[in-house]
C-alpha cells in the first residue's frame, strides 16, 4: 500500500536568532523565530509525514506551549516522527519538497540539508527533491520578513 502526504511551513524572519533549514546553519543576519529551532523545511517534511500516516499535525504532537521543544534541533523531531513511520511497517518512497525564500541564496546549502534528512531518514539522495524558489520580491516572503517550505512524501508499506 503506498500513502501520501503534503507539509506546509512559514516562520518569519528576525534579528537575532541563527537560521537553520534543513539541519544546516545558513549565514545571514537574521533567523526564523519559532518555539523550537524553527527549521521551516524540517516542520514542512514532518507534516507530509505525518500527513501520510493519517497522525496528528506537528503542532498537535510537538506543542508549541511545551518546554521541552523549546529551541529544540528539529532533526531530533524528524527522527522520532520517522520512528512513527517504523512502527507502522512503512518506508519511504520519495519525498519532493520547495524551499521559498527570497533571501539568501539556499543553493548552496542544498548537498548538505539531503546529506542530513537521508542519514536520518535511511533513504539514498535520488529519493529527496529540494527545490530553491523565491516569491518574485512579492509578498511578506518576497519582502524577506518570512520563509516558506512546502513537502510532499510517499510512503509504501513494507
Ligand atoms: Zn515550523
């Protein structure tokens, strides 16, 4: 049986805090806010996860009012959501998924953000897609006060 699942994600843009995607640390002067690290594409490829397995949202599971996620690598929440994939008896087929963000240039970082989520996931890179789009300088993306990343995964069971 094959399964699929689609993740959305947006963080906005502030002063003062590092900028994490995909488990890389990307130079640039300002970082995602959120509750945990605020890894937009991690959160985006849990959700498509989840998703698929018909679970709880990453909001549900991981709550943002709990202290233990506070700040917290979201490559460890990915690795326990992967476990959930175990359980159930799936793998993972392909996952395709779009960073958006108007600044910086995200190519770069691209080799090493599959190098991280295939060692967690247990998949080679000719199954991830990570695309790099900006929003044309339109929106609060455009505008650089926001990054987005969407995801979509299949899963086969075993
Ligand atoms: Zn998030």
């Amino acid at each position: 049986m094959y399964r699929t699942g689609i993740g959305y994600d947006i963080h906005k843009l502030i002063e003062g805090r590092d900028l994490i995607i995909g488990g890389v640390k990307i130079t640039h002067e300002k970082g995602l806010l959120g509750h945990s690290d605020a890894d937009v594409l991690i959160h985006a490829l849990i959700d498509s996860i989840l998703g698929a397995l018909a679970l709880d949202d990453i909001g549900t599971l991981f709550p943002d009012t709990d202290p233990r996620y506070k700040n917290i690598d979201s490559t460890i929440l990915l690795k326990h959501v992967y476990n959930l994939v175990k359980e159930k008896d799936y793998s993972i087929v392909n996952i395709d998924s779009n960073i958006i963000a108007q600044d910086p240039k995200m190519m770069p970082y691209i080799p090493k953000m599959k190098e991280v989520l295939c060692k967690i996931l247990e998949i080679s890179p000719d199954r991830i897609s990570i695309k790099a789009k900006t929003k044309e300088k339109l929106d609060a993306v455009g505008q650089k006060l926001a990054i987005e990343a969407n995801a979509v995964v299949l899963l086969k069971s075993n």
